[in-house]
C-alpha cells in the first residue's frame, strides 16, 4: 500500500493542489495529515474548507492548529512574546476563520496510532511528548531514543520543523519527519511530502519534492495587507532561518 504524508500546509493552498496532483500521480492508497492546517499563509479559510472536503484523510491536529482554536488573549501575547510576525499572523488569522472551521480544527486528535500492512504507525506532529517539540535533521541517535522513550509503534511520523528529515534507531524504530508542503525552511524551498510503500510489515520511504508557483502564493500573501504579511511573503521565495 502507498501512503502519502504531509504536514505544515500553512494555508499556502497552491502548494498543496501541487502537492495532491503529485500524489494521484504516484498512485498512494491513502493521506496522512500531520497538521498545521491554516495559521500564517496565502490562503487559511479556503485552506481549511478544501481539507474539511476531503473525507478519506487521515488528519491530526498541529500546534498553530490548537493556536487557532483555542485563541484568547493568552495565547496571542505568548505568541507575540516569541515570535512577533507570527503573533501578528495569529491575530489576523482568526477573524478570517470561521466558527465552523474552527470547530474541526479543535477537534481534531493531537496523535493517532495505526496499522498498516503489519506496520504500528504513531501520528504526532512535533514529537510523541509535545506537538511542538522539534526533531531536525541534526539530532543525535541518543536524542532522537530519548524522544521517543516509552513509544511502541514501528514508524513514528512527525513535522513541525518544516524540514525532512530521517532515523533509523538502535531500537529498530524508524522516525521520519516529512518536512512541509506549504512554507519549507530549507535551502530548497520546493513542497515537500513523504511517500511511503508499506509491505506485509516492512516499508520503504521516499520524501519528494515538488516546486509549484511560488510567485503566485507570495503575491497572495502579500494581499492579506496585515503588518507582517510582506514578510510572510517573502519566506516563499527567499530562503530564511526556521524561526522568525
């Protein structure tokens, strides 16, 4: 069976359409949704109606996802204290979402455990211990078990970090985080997704990258007119750190 992963859609709805048509055309059974739906992008209402639409995924839920459903007051200063852009993201954000779709981001489930073709399969969006935890591509073995202490499944999914990355434990576990379709922090900023070939209980992995009208999706960014939203544009077309 081939499973498609993604995560980190970020509202940038002309990566994901990118991202979907890539996936049809590598014929894959199923989608698995990490999370971080809507917050700080192009596009965060039609985003979420497009995925609300799509009945046959598998969805957990992200930590700007939980942000955005649970938004007070709280939550906003915390956010701004950290990271001002976003903060200012968050605050526009929620007064295009509406109650509905807030609704269904709140519900959704923070980690979800599966079996396929023999295979346990933990969904978690930062780690199993936090959903905002980062598990990125320089960890050490030791650090990556540590993370995972305690956690039974074969394959543990993650993303939040908006870069790919991959291990193999002295556990026999294997994590793959499976970077982000909408606003990658790589020096590559092309869609990125994760297929996965699953096999009477042994699996093979494939991250594929896809570039998509980057342009298109900045100048839609940039059309939100918040203060900051120039900014979140650029992270589209111009490589930048993780954190802003």
């Amino acid at each position: 069976m081939k499973i498609a992963v993604l995560s980190d859609i970020h509202a940038n709805l002309e990566a994901l359409k990118t991202v979907l048509e890539d996936i049809q055309k590598q014929n894959c059974d199923k989608i698995l949704c990490l999370g971080d739906l809507a917050m700080a992008g192009p596009q965060p209402s039609e985003t979420i109606d497009f995925v609300m639409s799509q009945k046959d995924w598998t969805i957990i839920q992200g930590n700007t996802d939980k942000l955005i459903a649970d938004f007070d007051d709280d939550a906003l200063r915390f956010v701004k204290e950290k990271y001002p852009l976003m903060g200012n993201a968050l605050a526009n954000d929620v007064t295009i979402i509406n109650a509905e779709q807030k609704e269904f981001l709140k519900n959704l489930p923070p980690q979800k455990e599966l079996e396929i073709e023999g295979v346990k399969i933990l969904l978690v969006h930062g780690s199993p211990r936090r959903n905002n935890e980062d598990i990125l591509p320089n960890l050490s073995i030791e650090q990556v078990e540590e993370i995972i202490d305690g956690v039974e499944a074969d394959l543990i999914l993650c993303g939040h970090t908006h870069m790919p990355a991959g291990y193999q434990t002295r556990t026999k576990q294997t994590v793959i985080n499976d970077g982000s379709v909408g606003r990658p922090m790589t020096e590559d900023l092309k869609a990125c997704y994760l297929v996965l070939d699953i096999n009477n209980g042994s699996f093979t992995a494939e991250h594929r990258l896809l570039d998509y009208d980057r342009k298109k999706a900045a100048e839609t960014m940039r059309a939100r007119n918040f203060d900051g939203a120039e900014k979140i544009a650029d992270l589209l077309i111009k490589p930048s750190p993780r954190h802003v």
